[in-house]
C-alpha cells in the first residue's frame, strides 16, 4: 500500500500554501494531510509517511517566517531521520540575487538529518507572473506515481 | 448567535489586508457570508495600484486572492465607498462583523515652504498613475531635465528605476503610453534622492538597491562617507549595496542618479513651478541646493482627510489596536491598523492575528449585534 503523503509548506505571503492545498487537491486513492511547517511537530516525521516539502524563499535568499520555526527545531534537536523520505519543491523570484534558496536550507538540513530526497527537485520562478499551482501539482503527480 | 449559526461578515477594503482576512475566516467558517467592499470597482488596492508593474512577481498574490472570489463563495462588491455611498452604521448593523482594511492612501508632506508649488508630486500620485488608477491623470504633471526625489525608502527606489526605465518597456509591462513617455521621458538627465536618515539607517531594502544596478547607461554616485566594517551585518549590507552600485557603474553615461544621505529639506523655490530644492545637513547645518525640473516625495504615506472612513473616529472604551478589536463587531486590520510601514507578507501576518480576534469572540458570544 502507498504511504500517506504529508504535504509540508514553508510560507510568507501564501503562495506556498495555496499551491499545498492543490497539490492534496489533486491526489487520488491515498491519505493526505497539508500541515504548516509552522505547526509541524518534528517529532513526528516518520519513515511510514511520504513528505512533500514546499517552501519559497524571502529577505536575500532567507528562509519565509513560516519555515523559521522549524528549521530552528531540525537545528536544535537533530533527530535522525534515516528511512524518511521527500520530494521538495522551491518557490522563488529569480529577479532576485539569491534564487529558490530558502527551499535550498530545508532541502540540506533534512538531508544532513539522514533523510533522502527522492525524485526532480522542482521549482517555481515568480518572475514568470505565474503562481506554482499548476507547476507544482504536475510535478507532485509526477513523483507520487513511482514515491 | 445561536450555537449552530456562523457570523456574517463585511470587510471594507480589498487590498491584501482584506482579502488575506478573508481568506483565514474562510477556513474557520466555511459556509460564513462574506462580502469585500471596495470603492474602487477592482480588487486588490496597492497590489493593483501601488507595487510596480515591473514586478510581476509581487503582482501575481492576486492570483491567490482571485480564488476567494472565483471557488470560496466570497462575494467582491465594488464602487461602493463605505462612509459615503453606504454608512458604516448600516453595514453594521447588517453584518455580525465588519472589518476595515481601508489602508492609508495620502501623502505625508514634507511640511516645508513651498511645497505648494506645482512641480512637487506625492509618490502615491505618480505610483497610482503609472499604475492606471481611475482617480489620477496627467493634468498638471511636467517633469523636464531633472528630478530631485525626497525620500530613500523602497517606493523611491521603484520611481527611479521606472523613471530609468525606457517607455516602451515600461509599455510592455501594461503601463499607458503616454503615462510612460512623460514618466520615463528622454529628457531626463539627472535624479538626485535625498534621505534624512544616515547611509547606515536607511531605508530601502538592499535588493532594491542591486536592481537599479541592472539598469544600462546611468551612472550613480553617492555622498555616504568611505566607512570601514560598521558592527551590524545588516547596515554593512546598506553600505556595501550602495558602494557596488557606485563603483560598478560606468564614469559616464546619459544619465546621473546621486544619492544624498543626512540632509533634511528645509525650502522649495521657484516662481510658480519649482526650480530648486535646499536641504540642511542634518549634523553640520550646511546647506545644498539641488536644481529641480520637478520633485517627488515619497516619505510616507498617512490617513487622507477626505477619507471617508477614520480609524480613531471609532475608538470605544473596549479598543485594543495590538489585537484589531475597535468596538464590539467592528475591527481594523492592515496599514489602517499598524501604520504604512511593511510590505505584503506583512498583512498575511496581520489578518491572521485579526481574525483569530474575530473567531474568539465569536467563540466567546462576543458578537451580539449592538444598536449603533
Ligand atoms: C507605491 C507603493 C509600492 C509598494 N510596493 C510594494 C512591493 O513591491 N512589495 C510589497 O510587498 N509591498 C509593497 N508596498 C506595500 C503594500 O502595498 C502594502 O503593505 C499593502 O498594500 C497594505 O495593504 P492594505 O490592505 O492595508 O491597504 P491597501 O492595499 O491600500 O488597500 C486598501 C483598499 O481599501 C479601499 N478603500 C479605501 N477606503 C475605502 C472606503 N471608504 N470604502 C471602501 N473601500 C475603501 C481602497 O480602494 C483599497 O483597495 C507598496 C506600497 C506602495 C504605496
Ligand atoms: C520581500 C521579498 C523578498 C524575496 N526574496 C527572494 C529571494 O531572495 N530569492 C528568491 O528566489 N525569491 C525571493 N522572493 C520571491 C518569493 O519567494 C516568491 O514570490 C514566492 O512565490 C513567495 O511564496 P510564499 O507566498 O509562499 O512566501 C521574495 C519575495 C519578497 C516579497
């Protein structure tokens, strides 16, 4: 049986979330939860899930408000996650210096923890006038069908 | 309200403050009825008509808010202007809670001698322009060789990088055509931008400053004495933005930008269109008189007095401005609430406290609609 997908957003003005939301939209025939990192007990990241990460990038290339938090705990605490698996998706402006790095930060601490990123890393650019929905839903249908 | 009922909800003002609001009530009250007021007949306010067309980016939060409207049952009714065409005492008496998020729309002035005369511009005027708002037009505006603009904050930042930008781009990007001949005309040569604050305190944010060095043919120039390391990473970020900027542009070019730090303005002069601009050196007293063709001011934005809403007009005895509380049903949220300072993610945060307020006294019988 396919593993629940926890889909994880790091936000500052929203964009994240909605995309989130979209992407739980999208997903059929199995359980799924869209939770703010903000919210997110790092306790229970556990190998029985599948986790969707997707964060945006604000200030020069920092972490959004909503990321702040939990990457403060991932730091502190250090918990193993070996046999944790993601996909991550990083939203961003490339008009801006220091492109999709927020994302970036998350993506090298959880993998400094021991989890394993699987599939594309995908991304959204701003500077496009778009919204990641559309592009962050067909990249989640993407790697679910083989995660 | 009885138990099983969920409050009705009128929000004044469909900038982000509003329609971020809207959004978090959505989720706790899914079949609530929630109408966003405008007086405008769009949605969105600074987003529409401040941010700057350049930045596609920024814009595209409307694309978030389009859904409220076009999915989540959240009724946009607009050309109303609350105050005036629809009284906020009706509102609220029909509506269980009404939240203003009406924003701050003027121009601080200066508070100088002739400020008066023509040739001075309010940023907010030629924002509001460049960015199609029904209330403003090119009556009266004349601009010429040289722009003094008063003000280092990031909306001076958007003024001179669309000023440099060239008119056809700016087209591009939707901006009217005659709007962007006149705003980024060929006869501009120089744009001196004057601050009070020290190179160290200002205002603008450092990624404004690294995209005006995108901009081709313009050489800027800086008065911010040579400092060595200064102590706080972020005010060395200031310096050093500055100094590339300075540094990586070309010795000559078409146009000059200046960046003045420390100087306070003190006079405008001109016979009836301004000529010149003095400032004070805010620690010596030395005075700079700057030629101008005409001048911007973008020091800050305030509660018009024509606004046909006041925030203050409706403080009660049970107001708590930290939680957006102004009377029993009534709450403010966005610039209107904590002043125009933040930028757009700035309101996401506030809504969210707004509402969470609102919940809570729905959750605690606060509501009872009152006679008003
Ligand atoms: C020139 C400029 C450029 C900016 N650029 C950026 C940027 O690039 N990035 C960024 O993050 N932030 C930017 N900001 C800041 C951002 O626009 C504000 O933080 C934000 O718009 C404030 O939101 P608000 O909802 O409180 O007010 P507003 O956006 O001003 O919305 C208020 C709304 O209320 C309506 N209204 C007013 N009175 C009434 C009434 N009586 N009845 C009914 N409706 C009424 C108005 O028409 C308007 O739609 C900029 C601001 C300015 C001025
Ligand atoms: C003030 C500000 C600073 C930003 N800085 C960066 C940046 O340094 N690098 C980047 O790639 N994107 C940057 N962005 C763009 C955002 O990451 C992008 O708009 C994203 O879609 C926002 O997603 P969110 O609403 O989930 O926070 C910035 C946006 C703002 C408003």
């Amino acid at each position: 049986m396919s593993k629940k997908v926890v889909i994880l957003f790091g936000t500052e003005s929203g964009n994240a979330e909605f995309a989130a939301e979209d992407i739980a939209a999208e997903i059929d025939g199995r359980d799924s939860e869209v939770v703010d990192m903000t919210d997110f007990d790092i306790a229970d990241f556990t190998s029985d899930n599948f986790y969707i990460i997707i964060c945006s990038t604000h200030g020069e290339g920092d972490l959004p408000s909503g990321a702040v938090p939990f990457y403060g705990a991932l730091e502190a605490d250090t918990p193993d996650l070996s046999g944790v698996e993601f996909g991550i998706f990083g939203l961003g402006d490339s008009s801006y210096e220091n492109y999709s790095k927020g994302s970036e930060r998350i993506d090298e601490k959880l993998r400094d923890l021991g989890a394993k990123r699987v599939g594309d890393y995908g991304r959204h650019d701003a500077d496009t006038g778009t919204l990641p929905n559309a592009s962050a839903v067909a990249w989640s249908q993407e790697l679910l069908a083989s995660h | 309200m009885g138990q099983n009922q969920v409050p009705t909800v009128a929000i004044v003002g469909s900038g982000p403050s509003g329609c971020y609001t809207a959004q978090f009530l959505r989720k706790r009250f899914p079949d609530a009825q929630i109408t966003i007021f405008d007086r405008l007949p769009m949605p969105y306010g600074l987003v529409r008509f401040g941010v700057a067309p350049d930045h596609a980016g920024t814009k595209a939060v409307t694309q978030q808010f389009d859904r409220l409207f076009e999915r989540d049952g959240v009724k946009f009714v607009g050309s109303i202007e609350v105050g005036k065409d629809k009284s906020l005492e009706e509102l609220r008496a029909e509506f269980d809670v009404v939240v203003l998020a009406t924003g701050l729309s003027a121009d601080r002035q200066l508070g100088i001698p002739g400020e008066e005369k023509n040739g001075v511009y309010g940023s907010g005027r030629i924002t509001r322009l460049i960015n199609g708002h029904p209330d403003e037009s090119l009556e009266g505006i004349q601009l010429g060789e040289r722009v003094v603009i008063v003000g280092q904050g990031n909306v001076a930042m958007d003024l001179i990088r669309l000023s440099l930008t060239h008119p056809e781009e700016l087209a591009g990007v939707g901006v009217d055509r005659e709007v962007a001949d006149l705003i980024a005309h060929s006869m501009l040569k120089q744009i001196d931008v004057v601050g009070r604050s020290e190179i160290s305190d200002a205002k603008f944010d450092v990624a404004m400053v690294k995209e005006l060095g995108k901009i081709a043919d313009v050489r800027f120039t800086s008065d911010a004495p040579i400092l060595g390391e200064e102590g706080d990473p972020e005010t060395q970020k200031r310096i050093d933005a500055i100094n590339t900027l300075v540094d990586n542009s070309p010795v000559t070019a078409g146009r000059v930008v200046n960046f003045h730090f420390g100087w306070v303005p003190s006079e405008i002069n001109g016979e009836q269109h301004v000529s010149e601009a003095i400032f004070t050196a805010k620690h010596t007293g030395e005075r700079k008189a700057l030629p101008a063709d005409a001048i911007y001011t973008a020091i800050g934005f305030t509660e018009a007095e024509a606004a046909a809403v006041k925030r203050d007009a409706h403080i009660s005895e049970i107001t708590d401005l930290e939680t957006g509380r102004l009377a029993q049903g009534l709450y403010c949220v966005g610039w209107l609430r904590r002043g125009p300072r933040g930028t757009i993610p700035a309101n996401r945060a506030d809504a969210k406290m707004v509402s969470e307020a609102i919940i809570e006294d729905f959750e605690n019988n606060q509501l009872e609609k009152v006679t008003v």
